[in-house]
C-alpha cells in the first residue's frame, strides 16, 4: 500500500484557508531512477538547490580522494570487511 504526504500551500491573499484543489500530494518512499541517475532525475524535477549540493558533494569526494591518493575499491573494500577486521562477527 502506498503512503502519501499532503502539503498544503498557504492561502492566498484574501483566503482564509488554502483551496483543497491547490494541495500537493507526494508519494513517500524509495524512488529507483533517482539513486541510479540522481543528477538528471534532479534536473529532470528542477531541483537546483539539490543538484548544487550534489555536485558540490562529488567535487569534495573526487578532491579528497585524490588526496589521500587512495583508489575508491580499497574504500569500499574497507568498509565492507571493517567489522571483521576489527574482531567482530
């Protein structure tokens, strides 16, 4: 079953309330083509302040990567066995 959030907009000048017709229904949960091709998805949906941040998070990765001068395998690598190399189960 799916769940939806309800955003009501504030009412307009003149309104009391805001008009049912005006509020916004998202659907809440995982969306599949914005963890795979998150930039465009962001674009797609006009989400500057979102793409800005991505791309300001991945130009901090690539910089500190490249720093460390460490490939992003042994990263992963790293934190996939992290526990076992620590002694845990």
């Amino acid at each position: 079953m799916s769940t939806f959030t309800v955003h009501q907009p504030p009412p307009k000048p003149g309104e009391t309330t805001s008009t049912p017709g005006r509020f916004l229904f998202l659907r809440d949960g995982f969306h599949f083509w914005a963890f795979v091709l998150a930039p465009f998805w962001l674009l797609r949906y006009q989400l500057w302040v979102g793409f800005a941040v991505y791309l300001a998070g991945s130009a901090v990765i690539v910089v500190v990567l490249s720093v460390v001068r460490a490939p992003l395998a042994v990263q992963l690598l790293a934190g996939g066995v992290a526990d076992r190399l620590r002694g845990g189960d």
